[in-house]
C-alpha cells in the first residue's frame, strides 16, 4: 500500500515546535499500515523539520537562542530579498534539513519515548508549511 497526501501546518512564530501530533493525525492511512516507512517532506527553504525532546518545552527555546547566536540576522548576507531573517532561515533549514524518515508498526509512527516531531520555523512571520507525507506499508 502506498499513501501520499499534503499536510498543512498553521503559522507560527520564530522558534522551535512540536507538531507531531498535528502532524500525524492528519495522516488519514496511517492507522491501517501494519508495517511501514513514513517519509515527511517539509516544501520550504526557511524552516526544517528534527526529531528531538517532546517533553520540555527548555529544550526548544535553548534550541532557538543557539541557533539565533549561531546564524544571527545581524551578520552581513547577499541574500536579504525578504528581510533580515531571509538568508539565516535558509542556512537553518539547511543545517537542519527537511524531510525524517520514520518507521511504522500497527498504526503507530515508532518514535523513542522522548522523541517528537518539531518544525523549525527560522522565519519572524513564515506562514502556513506544507508537508509531503508518503507512506509505504503493508
């Protein structure tokens, strides 16, 4: 069995956040998939998608200050078409990446007891995201 579908995220501000919920309960075949891979694609070049601590919420926001000390929108970028924040998002998104590839067993994305989804959303005012989620399972 192969499913494909888009998922929407509403906006949200700078910083990291745990969408797994929202994320998979938007995924209408994946209560049917006994056994399977399923593959998140996030379609933008300003955010990112992790896996990380799905418990306190310290995490994220040490999470953001480092990466706003680490790729601040105060350096001097070529890139700056859509503000200060444009060039840094990209740098984010790429160090992060976009897309997680994540098991499935009965219904159930395999995630550690500690593991959440987050979006990394590196831009002051990023809008809605759409993700690509394509599950492949029996």
């Amino acid at each position: 069995m192969w499913h494909q579908q888009t998922v929407t995220l509403g906006a949200k501000p700078r910083g990291f956040h745990l969408v797994t919920d929202e994320v998979l309960g938007q995924i209408q075949a994946l209560p049917r998939v006994k056994t399977g891979l399923l593959h998140l694609l996030l379609q933008h070049t300003s955010a990112s998608l992790t896996l990380n601590e799905n418990c306190d919420p310290t995490v994220r926001h040490d999470m953001e200050q480092h990466f706003l000390r680490t790729v601040p929108d105060s350096a001097r970028y070529e890139h700056d078409y859509e503000g200060p924040d444009d060039m840094p998002s990209h740098i984010k998104s790429s160090l992060l990446g976009v897309s997680l590839m994540l098991p499935v067993a009965n219904g159930r994305v395999q995630l550690g007891t500690w593991q959440g989804i987050w979006l990394g959303e590196h831009r002051i005012h990023g809008g809605a995201r759409k993700i690509i989620a394509t599950l492949q399972g029996e």
